[in-house]
C-alpha cells in the first residue's frame, strides 16, 4: 500500500515494507520521490525523515532535470553509440549466421540476420554491453578488493533504470548497470570502489566519505563526470 505526505510542493509516495532501515530514493527523469520504510514506523516520524532530508531531495531532482538524455536508439546504420566513453557509428551487416558484434576503428559492426526486428538488435546489443561489463570487473574487483582489505559475495551485472550500482551489506552482493560499459572506464572503475566501500560503511556517511577520499582521492571528479555524461533515454513506467 503507498501513502503520499506532501514538503510544499513535493509530494512523496511511501511504502511501508517488511524492512529494518528507512530507504530514500529519488528517481528519474522527473524526480518522483519516495520512501521505503519498516512496517513499525509511523508516519509522523517518516515525515520528520522526509523534512531533514529536503535539500539533498531539492538537489537530486535539480540534478536529473539538468542531465542530457540520448534520444532514442533505432539500431539504424550511421546511428551513434558509446563503448568505454568512445564513440562508434552503427554499421549493419546481413549474414545467415548467429549474430555478433565487432569494433573495428571508429565502426561497431552489428552482423544478423536479414529481416532481424528492431527488438531483436537491441537485444543483441545489450548482451554484447553486458558481456563486455563482465570481461572487465574481475580484474577491477581483484584490485580493489586487496586494497580495501574487503570480500564481495556476488556481482550482477544487469540493466538499472535509477542507479548505476547497488550493494547489500548483509549478503555482500553489488549490482552494476549494464550501462557502464558506455562510459569511460575510469566511472566504471568509481562505481566499484563505491560500492566496495559499501561493504565498509552502509550509508553516506562522513565515514563513507573519507573512506572514499582514503582510497579514491579523485573520486567526486569521477562522479560528476559520469553524472554529466548523457544517460539513456526510457519510457519512465511509473
């Protein structure tokens, strides 16, 4: 069941869950807000929550009303897309054999077969990022897992529509958004040690920060560079 409580003009959808801790998320591309709390919780007290976390609200919404989107992929020839930050121009080749992706100079060549729909490229264009994620992680993860002196469960490398990773700190599993394989390595490389670091310290908190400038002192660099890059484009279902 989702109750709303309105801060002005910001209204906010609240779920009570089966959950220990209260969960703020504000998502895109029009920064509907909403909070996820334990059953127990009354709604005089996650208002109050809702009230001391109004500015970081404010600036998340400022954020995602300011980020460039792509437009809308066709998987036509000559169309743009991005590998590890760089760009590449689509370039459709009909064969009678199982498809395949190939980069080759500034061309990433996509071979199908003839009649091959729309959905069906882009299907096989999202397997392609996210078998380039995986190739990528192990080596990333054997770093900074030595460094951080920490031990992941699982990695799961899937599309995100709000985040571009996530961390359970009880099952030690990270989530990284297919996307990454998009933007330039050194982002991919920020998220990992953000989420490691998760493993350390489950907020943002002060904690959170200086274990981040401890281990990545360029890292809030990395962060806007990966904010103020385009995101993809979606049909938002809410």
């Amino acid at each position: 069941m989702v109750t709303q409580i309105n801060l002005g003009e910001i209204a906010v959808d609240v779920v009570l869950k089966d959950i220990k801790n209260i969960h703020l998320s504000v998502y895109p591309p029009t920064g509907r807000v909403r909070i996820s709390a334990p059953l127990r919780m009354d709604i005089d007290t996650i208002r109050v929550f809702a009230v001391t976390k109004l500015g970081w609200i404010k600036s998340q919404q400022h954020k995602l009303c300011e980020q460039e989107r792509e437009t809308p992929r066709e998987y036509l020839e000559r169309e743009s897309h991005y590998v590890w930050g760089k760009r590449y121009l689509l370039n459709i080749e009909e064969q009678d054999a199982a498809p395949e992706v190939e980069l080759k100079h500034n061309k990433m060549i996509l071979r199908i077969r003839p009649a091959t729909s729309q959905e069906r490229r882009h299907e096989i264009l999202d397997a392609w990022y996210r078998e380039q994620l995986k190739v990528a992680l192990p080596q990333l993860f054997e770093k900074w897992e030595s460094l951080m002196g920490v031990k992941m469960g699982r990695c799961f490398v899937q599309k995100m529509r709000t985040k571009w990773g996530s961390c359970s700190h009880d099952s030690r599993n990270i989530r990284l958004n297919t996307d990454l394989a998009k933007k330039p390595p050194e982002c991919l490389e920020y998220i990992v040690v953000h989420e490691l670091a998760h493993l350390l310290e489950p907020t943002h908190n002060s904690r959170f920060v200086a274990l981040m400038d401890q281990f990545m002192p360029k890292w809030r660099f990395y962060k806007d560079q990966l904010n103020k890059l385009p995101v993809r484009h979606e049909d938002w279902g809410y």
